[in-house]
C-alpha cells in the first residue's frame, strides 16, 4: 500500500492524480481559487492582486537581504499590496466570482487559458510557457469590474470557509493541518469553532488539511490557483451536489498540469531546447 500520509508524498505533483490516491480514495476534485468582488467604495483597480511585479530596486528597499547584492536576472514579486481586502473584509463581504464568469467576461477560451494567464502573471511559468496575451485579456476584464484576483499557493478565506462547511455537510469534527514542510501539525474540533475562526486558524501554509480518519482531504501546492479535494465517491458526490466549490472532477489522465493537453508541454520544452542550440 501507498501511504501517502506516512511517507509524507500527499500532494500529486508528478503523474495521474486518481492513481496517486488510489490506495486511499476513490475521487479526487480541482477546485479554483475563487476570484472577488468586496463592498468597498474606492479601489484602486490598477493592482487587484496581492502580488506585483518589482523592480531590483525596489526589492532592495523592500528586502533587507538584497541590498547587498547586485542585479538579479530575474523577476521579483512583492506581497506587500496594502490595498489587498483583509480576511475580515472577505469574509464580511466578499462575493465570489467563478472562474467561468472570468472565462466569458475576459474573452479567454476556458478555465486552462485562465490558470496559464494566472500563472503568467506571477512569473510562475518559464519563459517558453508564459501566455501575456492572455494575462493581459485577464488584467483588462479584472480591472475594468473591480475583480480581485486569487492568491497562488495557499488557501483564501472564502476556500477555507467552504472547506469547513465540507467538513461540517459530513459530519467530520476533528480537523488535521499540517505545513508543506510536515513540521507543524495542528488538530482542530469544528463544534468549538465559527467558520471564520476555523479560517483564522488555517495558516497559509497550511497546504494539508484533513479529517482525522482521513477520510476527507484537501491539499494545495505553492504555485498553484487551484487546490485538490479526495474522498470516497459517494462523499465527494455530496460536496458536489452541495455546490460549495467550482471546479471539475478528474479523470484516470488528470494531472497537476491539468491546463496543458497532451503532449503540450513536451512541444514547449522543443522549442525551448531548439532556442538554445
């Protein structure tokens, strides 16, 4: 038997995600990062994202351990957004916005053009991969209706409170997160908790959380706009149905890279290679 839990390999990061889980689950589901609306008077809609591209000057005044060094060839990201919508402010009035909405509103062709923008955008991508027309498409759509982008590689307030209305739809109390490193594991009793205090308490990295008989999980990697939800199918039939989060099921041929038809990310890695010699 694969023990995923033991051998500390929970995350499917290579190769087809229902046979990761086969030993312990019969389903597995990807579910997006929702994007946001809140109810806030004035924003500044040239930045919806919590991160931004920076320049190395700019890193070198923002990060104390740069200043001594010199220019990097490469980009930099800062999280530093001040405008960023607080938990509270989400969780107060935020409004979810599908992935399918983005998809129609923004002119992109579905939920892959979408993840492949997204991830342009926070230069997750190498160069040969990275789609800028499509972040742009994204960009002008987000900005011109006040739309707040997800934030990659940790769960947002308004997953965290669907994940917890899961636990709760059957019947799981006791709550297990662990970090992305297996270093720090906290146990959680749903009855003593609100929704928004069971949020609270899901650290960002936080990429493990499941119920104590295992029986439930949900796990998300570092560079990613959308998470995984395994259970047994008759479970996962009920969360469905429930329409607490927007995603699709996977198949025997899902893979993490879910957003890239077969064979098209070898057909990249040609042309990248090709480039080079």
């Amino acid at each position: 038997m694969n023990d995923i839990f033991a051998d500390k390999n929970i995350y499917p990061h290579e190769g087809k995600i229902k046979d990761h889980y086969k030993d312990f689950y019969e389903a597995a589901f990807v579910a997006f990062l929702p994007f946001f609306k809140v109810d806030r008077k004035n924003t500044d809609n040239t930045n919806l994202k919590k991160s931004k591209q920076i320049t190395h000057e700019e890193a070198r005044q923002e990060f104390d351990i740069l200043k001594d060094i010199q220019a990097l060839n490469a980009d930099i990201f800062s999280y530093s957004n001040k405008d960023f919508p607080t938990d509270r402010e989400i969780f107060d009035s935020g409004q979810a916005i599908s992935w399918d909405a983005v998809v129609k509103g923004s002119g992109l062709k579905d939920n892959s053009e979408l993840n492949k923008g997204l991830r342009t955008s926070i230069g997750a991508l190498r160069q040969v991969f990275r789609r800028p027309e499509l972040t742009e498409k994204l960009n002008n759509y987000t900005s011109n209706q006040s739309i707040w982008h997800p934030t990659e590689g940790g769960f947002d307030i308004l997953s965290k409170v669907a994940i917890y209305n899961a636990f709760k739809l059957l019947k799981k109390n006791e709550i297990i997160a662990t970090d992305e490193f297996y270093e720090t594991t906290s146990t959680f009793e749903l009855d003593k908790q609100t929704a928004f205090d069971f949020a609270e308490k899901i650290g960002y990295k936080d990429y493990f959380i499941y119920s104590l008989d295992k029986e439930l999980l949900f796990t998300i990697e570092w560079d990613s706009f959308f998470f995984l939800i395994a259970t047994g199918q008759e479970k996962m039939n009920k969360i469905i149905s429930a329409k607490l989060f927007e995603g699709f099921l996977c198949n025997e041929n899902t893979e993490h890279t879910w957003d890239y038809e077969e064979d098209e990310i070898q057909k990249y890695l040609d042309i990248e290679k090709n480039k080079r010699y």
